[in-house]
C-alpha cells in the first residue's frame, strides 16, 4: 500500500477533517496532511503523530513485510517546523565544537531527528556525529575532527 493511500485511510478511520494530503518525494518520502483540526492529530508535543506513523509503518510492514517503508505522515508542517528547531539546534552547537575544539553532546532525540542531524553533518569536514546512549537517552556527540582545519 503507497504511503499517501495508507495515510488517507488512517485518518479517514480516525474521523478526522482533511484538507488535503499531498506526496512529496525526495530524499525522504513525505506525506504532508494539511487539516483544519491538526491539533487533535499532532496531539501533545506530537505524541499522537508519532504514534500515527508508527502505526502506518506497522501497517505497511505487515501488508508488505519485504518492502522498504521509509515514510513519514506531516500534519500541518509539524515535523518539519521540529527539524528546522533541530537543525538550528545542531549547527549551533556544531560552532561551539569548532570554537573549542572539543566534543558536544546533544539532548536526546528520536530515531528521526538524530537521522537528521547526521544527514546535515555528512559532509561536513570538521564534524562527525556519532550516536550514543541507549532508549529514550539515545543522543548524538557533535566530535570535531582535529585535523580537519590544519
């Protein structure tokens, strides 16, 4: 089952209003629901919408267990108003690492969110990231690379 026709069905089921639910391909697959009560589907610091894609994924799995299923369900630009937080979060603690010369850890954060802090440093020169911890701790250390600026 595509991600749009999952999503759609999803919240067909929910009960909720849609506007419109649109696909954007990329690097990352995107279904962007744009909804006039995105609240209710965003829920509290976006426990509902996490909890929505992980049961899309679900469902995606067990329909076609051999398939990979790397979307994500966007309601209302939510997730991507988090990773540009996440982004801004992360260059800037890059620029104390370069400053110091000296590793940073980040706070934790989800799978998705790390994924995207190491999408954003992948080609950077004086940084690499390196995930640590375990469970709900997992974070990523911003090391700078010493001989990156010699």
């Amino acid at each position: 089952m595509d991600p749009h026709a999952l999503a759609e069905e999803l919240i067909r089921m929910l009960g909720a209003e849609v506007f419109s639910i649109e696909l954007s391909d990329g690097h990352r697959t995107v279904v962007k629901v744009t909804a006039p009560e995105g609240s209710a589907l965003i829920g509290p610091r976006g426990e509902h919408l996490r909890a929505l894609n992980t049961l899309a994924r679900r469902l995606a799995e067990a329909k076609n267990p051999d398939a990979e299923h790397g979307f994500l369900i966007d309601v209302n630009g939510y997730y991507e108003s988090q990773m540009d937080e996440v982004r801004r979060s992360a260059q800037m603690l890059a620029q104390r690492a370069r400053l110091f010369k000296h590793d940073v850890d980040m706070p934790p954060l989800s799978a998705y969110e790390r994924l995207v802090v190491h999408e954003l440093f992948a080609e950077d020169p004086e940084i690499e990231t390196q995930s640590v911890g375990e469970g709900k701790f997992r974070h990523i250390v911003l090391k700078y690379k010493a001989g990156a600026a010699a």
